[in-house]
C-alpha cells in the first residue's frame, strides 16, 4: 500500500516530526525508527518490508504508479513517499531522517548531500521543462513569456531555493526579462495550487504538472529555444536491497514508460 507524508522545511519541524513518528509506532507495535549514524536505511530499521523514497514534488503522480508496480512484482513490500521540495529532501536526509531512495529535480539539488549518504551513483532518469499555467478562461490574456511581464499581473513562481525556482531565475535571465513576482511558494504543486484556485494570473511551473492538472489549468508553451531543462537525478541512500531495486524499477522500460505518459522526456 502506497503511502504519502509531506515534508517539513526547518531541522525543529523534523525532529517533531520524527518524535511524532516514534510515538505511533509505540501505540502500534511497530519496531521505532532511530534517526541518526547508523540509521538512514527505513527499510532495516522496520524489518525489511517497508522502502521509503523521498521525492520531488513534481514526481507525486507518477511516481505512486511505479510504486504499484514495484509493490505488485514485490509480494509484502510497502512504499511510503515524502514529496517535497528538493532542497527540503536534502536537509532531511543530511539530518538523520530515515529514507532508503532520494529523486530530486535538478541536479543542482545534489550538491548539498553529504558524501555519507550516497550509497550509489547518482543517475539522471527524466528531465522536466517549464510552461506557463493560467486558470482555464486565461482572464490576463497570457500567451507567451513577454506577457509575464506587468505590474498588473499576478504572478507565483517556487522559491529561489528550489529546483523549479533556481529554473525560473533562469529562465528570466535567459530571456532578460525581469517580472514582477506576487509570491514565491514553496514548491511547485503549491505554485499550481494558486493558479487552480483562481488566486493567481499565472504561475510557472514543469509541463508534467500540467498535463497531471488536466482541465484545472491551461498551459501556455513556452519555445525550446527559450526554455529551461530540469535533469531529475535518483540515487538510493541506504544499503537496502530493496532501494537499488526501486531505482532500477524507475529505470526500466516500464517505469520509463509511466515517466512519458506523465510528460516527461528521458534523459
């Protein structure tokens, strides 16, 4: 059974959260999950039948699909994700947190990991590239990157922090273009979320979370020659058997096939 947590952003939160964690599996029998040296693998420390992945946010859909086949080919096995920001899966796993396979958005993500950590070679599964989404009836009339541009407008893009930020920055320097931003949210599902609701003209986010909005949204493409690509990294950071078989899973012709349908393009 596939399982979603979300990921708090500062190590206060985490360490609340993994208290949080603790109590539950005391009331449930459940063997603890120590945080800490010696710890990072979720898989042992809960006796071999459950793998956490933490993942970007942008990988949410996609990613529980290749879980049910993952868990359908592996009798018992239980995936449970944490879908956040990159750089907030980061801070995690550099602080303890127990996590068997890590997929980021950028491989820019990669950089602040500790050495430790690694426990195989990053590898490039999927790449991602931006398009601009409006609420279905477009009320700003959006229909290419120049319309970005207006105080009028209210615009929402992810943190400078975060992949689809750190891409965003790009993007506007890469078409010297210097809109005027209404908020910065904290990944991109949140980013969309404002749009989908109607509290936002427009928001840029990665094409796939588009194509997953479906009728929610309208996308507006943006040209490949003013464009920003994403490489999506996976590596496992446990010694579990189970985590290099998820990532080989990711990287098989199944999983690459739920990776295109989703509107990803392979590496």
């Amino acid at each position: 059974m596939i399982r979603r947590a979300s990921i708090p952003h500062t190590p206060v939160v985490i360490a609340v959260s993994v208290l949080s964690l603790l109590a539950v599996t005391a009331c449930t029998g459940t063997p603890d999950v120590s945080v800490g040296a010696g710890a990072t693998s979720a898989s042992t420390a809960r006796g071999g039948d459950v793998l956490t992945v933490l993942a970007a946010a942008s990988l949410t859909d996609v990613f529980e699909q290749i879980a049910t086949d993952f868990e359908a080919d592996h009798d018992g096995v239980d995936v449970q994700f944490s879908f956040a920001a990159s750089s907030a899966i980061v801070a995690q796993v550099n602080e303890g947190a127990p996590a068997d396979v890590i997929a980021l958005a950028g491989q820019g993500s990669l950089e602040p990991l500790e050495r430790e950590h690694r426990k195989s070679e990053p590898v490039v599964f999927t790449t991602n590239s931006l398009q601009i989404a409006v609420p279905p009836d477009n009320p700003a009339n959006i229909s290419d990157l120049a319309d970005l541009v207006g105080t009028d407008l209210i615009l929402v893009v992810c943190e400078k922090e975060v992949p689809c930020g750190s891409a965003a920055q790009k993007l506007w320097e890469k078409n010297s273009l210097t809109p005027t931003i209404a908020s910065y949210e904290k990944d991109v599902r949140a980013t969309l979320t404002k749009v989908e609701l109607g509290e936002a003209d427009a928001g840029l986010v990665y094409r796939t979370d588009i194509t997953e909005a479906g009728s929610r949204v309208l996308g507006i493409e943006i040209p490949a020659e003013q464009n920003v690509i994403n490489s999506y990294p996976i590596l496992t950071v446990s010694e579990a058997a189970l985590a290099q078989a998820f990532v080989e899973e990711v990287l098989s012709e199944r999983g690459q096939a739920h990776l295109g349908d989703a509107g990803f393009v392979s590496p």
